[in-house]
C-alpha cells in the first residue's frame, strides 16, 4: 500500500529565470493525487501553464523555464 501513495502529491520545483534581470527564482507546485508521478508527466499535463510567474526583484512577468526538479513530497 505505500508504494501506491508514494506516487500521490508529487511536488516539483520549477527553476525560472527573469527575461529582464537574469535572476533565477524557484516555484514548487504540487502535482495533486491524481497529478503527474514524474517531470515528464507533468510537462506533458499542461500544468506549467497555469503557473504565474513574476520576478521578486525587478516584477518582471516574463520568465524562461530552465529546468524541473522533483523534490520529495
């Protein structure tokens, strides 16, 4: 039974880097019970497009995904 809900409330971390002042930043999202289990499920799933993105530093909106982690949940 826990190998069952190990796949359950996956979080991941997307690594975005600001257009305008070069920063990179860290979002988590949370892939829900019956979200993706892996990055590339995730991708796939459409979830990255709902995420907002807006610098911490200079309020720039416009990001550029660099990469996805899939941190322990």
């Amino acid at each position: 039974m826990s190998l069952a809900l190990e796949n359950y409330n996956r979080v991941f971390a997307l690594h975005i880097r600001c257009a305008n002042c070069i920063r990179e930043s860290v979002k988590e999202i949370c892939g829900g019970e019956a979200g993706p289990t892996n990055v590339d499920e995730l991708v796939e799933s459409g979830l990255i497009e709902k995420v907002r993105f807006e610098c911490f530093q200079c309020e720039s909106v416009i990001g550029q995904l660099v990469a996805i982690t899939e941190l322990k949940g």
